[in-house]
C-alpha cells in the first residue's frame, strides 16, 4: 500500500458547506459568512451532493461548476475567513500526522499483508484526500482515491491507519482472481451505460440479483473489516479492536462475521489463547475445517465463504442464492 497525501481547500470547503453532520458552528458560518460570498443556488447545488461529495469533486462536473461559477474568485474571499483558515490549519496538522505514522509504520504493514493475510497489495499509489477530522469522511472512489477524515482519528492515531486500509482494501478486493458471479455481471458492464441503469437491468432480467450481489459484497466487506477493522487495528493498539466494524440498524455485518470468525482465525493460524486475547467469550461453530486450498491467498478465503453451503444457508434471506 502506497498513499500520497493531499489537503484541497476546495474540497475542504465543499465538506464545509454540505455539513453532513449538521454540525451547527458550519451552519451559522453558512448563514452568516458564506450568504455573503456565493450565491445561495450555489450553496443549494453543493448541499444535494452531500452524500455523493467525492464522487463529484473528482469528476469532471465539478470542474464545470466551478469554471461557469467563477469559483476561484469565490475561493479567494473564503479563504480569508477565520472560521474556514481554522478548519485548513487544523486539517493541514492532521494530515502531517497521519503522514508521519504512516511512514513509520508502512513497511510493517505491508509485510504483514503479504506474509500474513496473503494479499498481493500491488504498487500502486492511493491519492488521499484528508479532510478536517470533524467532518467523518471515510469512502474510497474509483479504486484510486481515498477521501478520509474522522473525529476519533484525533484522540488516537491508529485509528486513521486502521481505517485507511480499510477504504484501499475496496480499491483491492474484489479484484480478478476474486469475482464472485453477481459482482462480476455488475463490473462487466459497457461504458455506454449508467451505473444506475445498467444496475435495473440487472435486477429486471435476473431473479433476485440484489440479494445475490448484497451477500457477495457483504462477505467481502466483512472479510475488510476483519483484516483492518479487527486485526491490523488490533497489532496496533495492542488490545482487541473486534468490536469494531458496522453494526447499525442500517446497515451490519455482524451476523456474517459471527459466521465467518472461527474461519478467519483458522485462516491466520491463531492459537486458542491468541483467539481469547482477542475475543474472551468466542465460540468455534463452524462445522468443518478450512479446506486446505482457502488458506493459500485472501482471495481464496473469500472465494471459499462465498461458495460454502453452512455459511449461505444460515445468512438470513440468502436461500434463494441457490436458485442462480
């Protein structure tokens, strides 16, 4: 794993302004400060991308927006405001920060990676784009940028570096020696064609397709948040980090990772005291060991979940995965 490291004040202040967390100090800056800079369409503009912020930033669009909306000039007036030098200063620090540990710790990293988790990591660069830790910005876009920022990366650095393996862990996984069948039709699609419609056609012509694909991406994301949420996390804090990871009404991983836990530590080799360090009350309910051939590569751990009847027929919905 490679990352360069960049602060934009242009993103920092699209972050700013679309305050995804309703966050009240950015809201009074908007009604107070911001009203008197850009015109209120353009403020609007930037509130409906909050959710998909990254993805706009780094596509072509934005940089329409900004040249029809005469942006540098407006920047240039944003950036003498204390409010906003406060939130560049203070990010420019955090980044420093993780710059400085990730430098340190890089090499450890990925000779664990590569020795322990058996993942080919590749040489590739990771551009990451640091926003202020109050913002809690964690996405991986186009399987080359990462866009990162959390407030609890503040108080423990370890955190970020946890974290930011986590996000190019999606830019690695899945990857061509691992693409189960429903992911595979999802990324073999013609350029022609929108994500969103090409994500209909999908779901009109194949049974269930959603539940399909949302078991294989979920195993995959499970098998993420084990290798960096839980393990990596844990090497580097020295205590048990597996009560991390998503586990929300919305959206959780955790009855995947219940299934999936007596593998994973098989798969790591991990002795039963090594296990109860790391989670005191586990029990083993996995009825069969780890075939031989799954413990080669990552990619063939997942390959392996994926395709294993006890794990599918226990996850709950996923009984019509045998129909495809």
């Amino acid at each position: 794993m490679n990352y360069k490291f960049i602060m934009d004040e242009n993103y920092l202040v699209l972050k700013m302004i679309s305050n995804r967390n309703n966050m009240e100090e950015l809201t009074l800056w908007k009604k107070n400060i911001i009203v008197n800079i850009l015109n209120p369409k353009i403020v609007e503009e930037i509130e409906l991308k909050t959710e998909t912020m990254e993805e706009y930033f780094i596509s072509g669009e934005f940089k329409q927006f900004a040249l029809h909306n005469h942006w540098d000039s407006m920047m240039n007036q944003i950036m003498q405001d204390d409010l906003f030098s406060k939130y560049y200063n203070e990010s420019v620090n955090y980044l420093k920060l993780i710059q400085n540990t990730w430098e340190k710790k890089k090499n450890d990293i990925n000779k664990w990676l590569k020795d322990i988790i058996r993942l080919n990591t590749s040489k590739k660069t990771m551009y990451v784009y640091i926003s202020h830790p109050k913002l809690n910005t964690g996405k991986c876009v186009d399987q080359k940028y990462i866009f990162w920022g959390h407030w609890k990366g503040i108080m423990d650095i370890n955190y970020n570096i946890a974290y930011l393996c986590h996000e190019n862990l999606h830019a690695l996984l899945p990857n061509d020696n691992c693409m189960p069948p429903a992911m595979k039709l999802y990324y073999d699609k013609s350029e022609k064609i929108s994500n969103q419609d090409h994500w209909d056609m999908l779901n009109a012509t194949i049974v269930d397709y959603y539940k399909i694909f949302e078991f294989e991406f979920d195993i995959i994301h499970t098998v993420i948040e084990l290798i960096s949420d839980n393990e990596l996390y844990t090497i580097l804090s020295g205590k048990s980090k597996y009560g991390e990871g998503h586990n929300t009404l919305d959206y959780s991983l955790a009855k995947y990772k219940e299934l999936i836990l007596p593998y994973w530590f098989e798969y790591l080799g991990l002795s039963s005291i090594e296990i109860k360090k790391r989670m005191p009350n586990f029990i083993n309910k996995k009825e069969r060991l780890l075939e031989k051939n799954a413990k080669l590569t990552i990619n063939d751990f997942i390959n392996f979940l994926i395709n294993d009847s006890f794990i599918r027929s226990r996850v709950e919905g996923q009984d019509l995965i045998n129909k495809k």
